[in-house]
C-alpha cells in the first residue's frame, strides 16, 4: 500500500500539529505520523502535567503558610496524591485529545499511529504503508537521558516520565541532577511531604546560570528542607534496605545518600536513533541531534527538523517559532532564521526564575562596557504583600547601544514579568524606551523601569 501526498509530519509535539494545519489550509495533502501519545513532550511529560503538579505543591505551601496571613486552617495539611496524580491527568488528556481531534477534523490530512521510519529522502513507512512526499518535516522531539554509571542495571530509577506515573509521595527521594527538571521535582515532592536529597556534579546547581542565581536557589531549596550535595565528582547506584543508595563522591558530607527512590535528571537525548536517517541521508551531531541550517532544512534537500530533536532549542516554545519559521519561509516567502531567536525560558521553582538573553557572566566574556542593575525582591511592593520576598531582579545592557543584552527576574512572578525585557528586546530598541514606561501598580513589572534606572558601569 502507498500513497502519493505533498508533506508528511513525523511526530505531533507543537510543532508538528500547527504545521499540519497550516499546511492544510494552504490546499496541501498531509499524513501526520504519530507512533505513542499525541501532543509530544509538553501536554504528555514536560509543562502541562508538570505545571499542575506545581499548582498542587504551591497550594500544601500556601496552606501551610496560611497563619501567616491570618487564616487559620484547623489540623495538618495532608497531600491526597491519587487526586493530585488524578488531575494532572485529566489536563493532560484534555491537551492530548484536543490535539488529536483537531489533527483528524483538518480536510486532506491523514494521520496514522504507528512507528515511521524513512526509508529514502522521498520514503516512509509507517506499519505496511509507504509514504511518499516532496516534503518531510522531523518533529520527533527527545527523552530522559540515562547515563552510564555504576549500579545503574542494579536498582530501579525514574525519569521524568515515571516520575509523573507515581500516586505516592517517595519516602525520600534522591534526585540526581540539579538542573531544570531535577529542581522542579525537588520541590514539588518535598511540598508533597518527601525528604529530598539533590546530588549534582558540578560545583553548583543550575551551572548554565550565574553564580547569584545558583546560590540563591540552592538558599531557597535548603529553607525547605532539602538537602544539596554539589562537586559529586563519582556518582554511583546500588540497592539498599531502604531503597536505594547513591554512592556521593563529594568534598563534603557523607559518601553515601540513602533514599527510597531514585530520579534521574542528568539531560535530554533526541528520538532519533530508530527513524531510519542513515537511509535517507540525514546528517546528526555526535549526540543524535539532527543538523538543520538557520531555516531548520537539514543536510537533505525536502527534509526539515524542529522541535527538540534539532538542538536549538528543548522549549515548547522554541518549538513552536521553530513552526512559525518553516512555516513562513515555505508559505509566505518569508526568510525567517533560528539565529536571530532571542532565548527566553523559565524555571517553575517557587519563586519562578524568567530568563531572557545573556547571563551576567556571558555578557562579561564579550568584553564589551557593559551597565548593570540589581533589586532584591524585599524591594518589590507587590512581593511584600503577598510576602513572599525570595529573590531578586537584575539586568545587564550594553553601555554604547543602551541595548539591554539580559535579565533574569528569581521572584514571585517573575516568569511573568520577564517579557517587559523579552518585548524590549525582541524590538531591538534601546532600553530607555521601556525606562520611560509607566506600568501597573502593584506588580513585579512595575519595577523594570525603576531597575533601569538604577544601572551603573559593571564594576562600579
């Protein structure tokens, strides 16, 4: 069986299903290939389910702190996990059925459920069909990555995906990794009642981060009672009578941390290891991410990649724009490219961190005169009042342009307030438009044009 179409999309995370309709509407036959759970990372086991697991530690937090704002809540806050696991899933399911139901109500689109693999630059198979088109888009997305280490065929481990499957607060969760996915879990599940032990190799959390927000964050986390455990230079696993044991190989502390579970959360690696490229001719990097050029075309002429398994970005909305620029380039004689991507990203701790551009320390590597600007969330009306002060807000611009180059808001809010920069920045317009703004009172934004104003020579 085979059949002749004019784009075929491999893989419905959020690039994939937008494309699909945009290419519908544009009088293109499409097959849309799905082979697992329709919605990829985000709505199945990345941001929705996630983020509502986030909602439910935020709201134990609150009521615990609730004396604090004068409610007065009678007996001890209990976590009711099977109904925090129970809606989780049905927002999930709402995403995950709402894109499938879109997919299959798009006219001259066909969608298929199974495993495609290509079989030529022009060919893929999916259970006994082939494919043909002129045009391939990859949008396959990634999973946990499960390094090699000791003992690690000795006891059983969760990734992010099984970690979402349990409807039982871990005894004492070791987490190994302390970077975004592994720091969100720390907190979730301590709020839902589990000790939790943070292992990480590097001299810091978050090493992608400046040194302030690191230390900052590991304050925070350990104010709730986790434990930090940084420079593990050897990490390995083996079972123990209560779980597991983690073999911690630090400058501090003792050699071993014993949990009942153990997280891994040591990075991402691409889907793309069983999609048949070495037939089709498709170039990837040493890690399995497939080369794309500035237009996500990849090294074969009619075959594109977005999404995750490209590289330029692990975010549903780098992936989303990554659509938004094949999209345009292809329909609308647009020449759209990654390159001129601004990274913007949150951290969805409590307090949330939003990050935009350079971190203090990269602006510094370029070695241009740079201004800079810091303000403790104590100083942040809209903090005060809902009294939660963690953090800090903090810019850094470029002294000739007056072009902001990064900012990075650790604070209630500040995966919100974080777009006032991300706006300013994508208009490439200098920082003084957005100093003379006049913002709503009470928020976290209205201190952006006050942080500008503030800024000073690096250095000074």
């Amino acid at each position: 069986m085979s059949k002749n179409l004019d784009a075929i999309i491999i893989g419905t995370g959020q690039a994939g299903p937008t494309l699909a309709k945009r290419l519908s509407n544009a009088n293109m036959s499409v097959a849309v290939i799905e082979r697992h759970l329709f919605g990829g990372t985000c709505v199945n086991t990345g941001c929705i389910p996630t983020k509502a697991m986030v909602a439910s530690a935020y709201a134990a937090h609150l009521a615990r702190r609730a004396r604090d704002f004068g409610v007065v809540i009678d007996g001890d806050v209990r976590i009711d996990m099977k109904r925090v696991t129970a809606r989780k899933d049905a927002i999930s399911e709402r995403s995950r059925s709402g894109v499938e139901k879109m997919l299959r109500g798009l006219p001259r689109c066909d969608v298929y459920t199974g495993h495609a693999r290509l079989q030529s630059a022009r060919e893929v198979t999916v259970g006994d069909q082939v494919l043909t088109a002129d045009r391939i888009f990859l949008n396959v997305g990634g999973r946990a990555s499960v390094p090699s280490m000791p003992g690690i065929d000795q006891v059983p481990f969760l990734t992010n995906t099984s970690m979402l499957e349990i409807d039982t607060a871990p005894p004492h969760l070791i987490i190994v990794g302390g970077s975004y996915v592994g720091l969100e879990f720390a907190q979730i599940f301590r709020r839902f009642g589990a000790e939790v032990t943070i292992v990480e190799k590097a001299p810091r959390l978050l090493s992608r981060e400046d040194d302030d927000v690191s230390q900052a964050i590991r304050q925070i986390f350990e104010n709730e009672g986790i434990r930090v455990r940084t420079k593990a230079e050897c990490i390995g696993l083996a079972p123990h009578d209560e779980g597991v044991a983690v073999t911690v190989d630090c400058a501090e502390g003792p050699p071993d941390a014993i949990g009942s579970h153990v997280l891994l959360a040591v990075g991402r690696r691409p889907n793309t290891g069983d999609l048949g490229l070495d037939r089709a001719g498709v170039a990837v990097d040493e890690r399995g991410y497939i080369k794309v050029d500035d237009g996500l075309a990849t090294s074969v002429p009619g075959i594109w990649a977005l999404g995750d398994c490209n590289g330029k970005g692990a975010f549903t909305h780098t992936a989303y724009n990554d659509f938004e620029i094949v999209a345009a380039n292809l329909l609308d004689g647009e020449n759209r490219k990654v390159s001129a991507r601004i990274q913007a990203y949150a951290l969805y701790t409590d307090p949330p961190l939003g990050r935009v551009g350079m971190t203090d320390a990269q602006a510094r590597a370029t070695g241009r005169p740079l201004l800079t600007s810091t303000r403790p969330m104590t100083r942040v009306g809209r903090a005060v009042e809902k009294a939660e002060t963690q953090g800090f807000m903090k810019v850094v611009a470029d002294a000739g342009t007056r072009k902001i180059l990064g900012a990075a808001i650790l604070g209630t809010g500040g995966d919100e307030a974080i777009h006032g920069v991300v706006d300013i920045m994508n208009a490439d317009v200098p920082l003084d438009t957005l100093r003379w703004a006049v913002p709503i009172h009470p928020t976290v934004s209205e201190l952006l044009p006050t942080l500008l104003v503030d800024l000073k020579p690096a250095g000074s």
